[in-house]
C-alpha cells in the first residue's frame, strides 16, 4: 500500500510534488477542483510520468467526496495542499479564506480518523511569523498577529493540528511551513499557473518578460532592507516537493500521537530588486518595472533557518535562485509556444 493522497494536487506544489513522490516509488491521488489551476497540468503529468494519473475533480469540503476517494483507495498517508492562498485577496476576502481553509482541514481530518488513516503532511507557511523580531527566523521563533486572513488560516490550522494530537489521537501529523516557492520542473511540462493577474512576484515577472504584460510593479522601496524592497526567501518548487517526500517517510517511522513541524527554504533571503536582475541575466531580457506604493499584508522581510530541516529530515535546498528563475522562464517560453 503505497497510495498517497494529494489534495490541491493540480496545484503549483501539488502537481511538483506528485512527481517527486512518484519518483520516490509512491502512488499519487490526485483531488482538485481547479479553481485555481488547470485540467491541462494532468495532461503535463503525463508527460513527465508517462502514465496517467489517478484524479477526482472536487472540493476537499465535500465530505460524501472524500469519503468516495477513501473508500476506493487504501490511502498510507496524505498531503494537504488545498487552500486559497492569495494574501491580498485574503484581506478583501477574510470569510472565504476562513470558511475554505479552515473548514476543508476539519473534514480532511475526520475522513482520515474514519478511514484510520495515520499519516498527514500539512501544507503550511512562513506567513505565521508575521514580521518577525530576528532573522532568520528558526520553528522556535514566536508566531506573532498574522499579517492577512491568509497567514491566519495557517496558524488556526496549526493550532488544530496540535490540539487534536493533543487529545491522544493515533495521527502522525508534520507541519511545513515554506516560505516563497519559485521554479518550474526542469522540463518544462509543469509550472506556476495563475489564473488572470498572478499574485505571486515570479510569475508576474515572466509574464512581463514574455510581453503578456506591459510592465511589473515593485511594492516599496523604502522598507529597511539593502534596496528598499522586500526580502523573501525564495525555494525551488523540485526542492520544496522532495522535502514533503522526506518529511512523508520519516513520519512512517514514528510512534503514533506524533506532532513536529519544519521550515523549509534556502536559508538565505533575497530582495524584489535582486530577484528582477536575477531574472534579467538567466533571460538575457530587459524588464519593465516601476516603483509603487506598499502593498496591504505585506512584511518586510523574512527569511528560513533551515538547521533542523537540514539534520532531523536530512534535506537540504540544491538548486540555486538562478536555477529557479531559468526554470521559471523556460516554462513560461513553453506557455507562450503553446497559445
């Protein structure tokens, strides 16, 4: 029995991470309702794996659903995904956030208790520090006032997770709080898909390269940082899917009641400004950018301690924010191809 469940799994994570555990002798299950990706991932899967994938097209808070999917697979374990994740769209939009984010967990975890399912790696995100006092910042460091609804969805998530181990229960649950995925799978067959204007910096920045926009605009540049922009930790999406298959296997080697949770990142922090001139060179492309004004949820800067990470799970980041953005613009060179 080797079936793990995917949920989000057509995601931008989700889909990376897929293939990572397929390359790690897994079977993935796929649920998506694809209200932020696209059925044309499955189709880019395919093509990595040469097979198919197993999917359902649904919503993680339709619980006769999950049920559906736990009745016809034997499911060894499960990888939570599935969220809304925008920050900006989270501070217009706080009762969608905490309704879907929250309530979709609450179900996942009732559904793996019915089907005594033990074993769960929660998505989570950087996003629970808030600003933090010191960087980098360790599991250690306190979370402070979540920034959005977004990064407090995350930590209401968290705290659920500890108390329902908390209360005895025989699940082995880890935690990942990651901070900012970039990057492509070095094929080229799957990317970051964002539906209409991205919320994320990287692709915004391929798009522009590729002249489907007219321009980028840098939030602040007058924050305490080397150039005034924001600094994030900036992780490939191959690296940040082999740590989910790290984490998967050394939850199957301990004892049940069984809570922990890792950063995952580079350890090192870059800021907006770097990561445009970064991209400059691996595309060889001037980028039209302008400076705006701050942008609402915003923090400064943040960036991962990655030292238990790097000795409890044996992981380590290998590829470089050169590497990242390389895959980034090959990805969005084959999106262009392809329209």
């Amino acid at each position: 029995m080797n079936n793990i469940l995917i949920t989000g799994g057509a995601g931008y994570i989700g889909s990376h991470t897929a293939v990572a555990l397929v390359e790690a002798g897994f079977e993935p299950i796929i649920i998506d309702n694809f209200s932020n990706s696209d059925v044309s991932v499955l189709k880019g899967l395919k093509n990595i794996l040469g097979r198919e994938l197993t999917y359902y097209e649904g919503d993680c808070n339709d619980r006769a659903l999950m049920e559906k999917i736990f009745s016809e697979n034997e499911i060894k374990g499960v990888i939570h995904f599935a969220a809304f994740k925008a920050v900006g769209e989270s501070t217009k939009l706080p009762l969608n956030y905490y309704s879907n984010n929250i309530n979709s967990l609450l179900v996942l975890l009732e559904t793996m208790e019915k089907f005594k399912v033990k074993d769960l790696v929660f998505s989570s995100s950087c996003t629970v520090y808030g600003q933090p006092d010191e960087l980098p910042v360790s599991e250690s460091t306190p979370r402070k006032e979540a920034e959005s609804p977004y990064g407090n969805t995350k930590k209401i998530c968290e705290d659920i997770l500890k108390d329902y181990i908390k209360s005895g229960v025989n699940s082995r649950i880890i935690s990942l709080r990651y901070f900012n995925p970039v990057g492509a799978h070095p094929s080229g067959e799957i990317g970051e898909l964002p539906l209409g204007i991205p919320n994320n910096l990287v692709p915004f920045i391929t798009q522009t390269g590729a002249g489907l926009r007219e321009k980028l605009t840098v939030f602040g540049d007058d924050y305490n940082t080397p150039d005034g922009s924001c600094v994030r930790d900036y992780i490939h999406v191959m690296d940040l899917a082999d740590a989910h298959v790290k984490a998967l296997k050394y939850l199957f080697q301990q004892q049940d009641n069984f809570y922990d949770l890792f950063n995952v990142g580079t350890g090192n922090g870059n800021t907006v400004l770097e990561v445009i001139k970064t991209f400059e060179k691996v595309s060889q492309k001037p980028l039209n950018y302008q400076i705006g004004p701050r942008r609402s949820g915003d923090i400064e800067k943040v960036w991962a301690n990655t030292d238990k990470i790097n000795s409890v799970l044996g992981w380590k980041a290998k590829y470089s924010l050169e590497d990242s953005l390389r895959d980034s613009w090959h990805w969005q060179q084959k999106l262009v191809e392809k329209s």
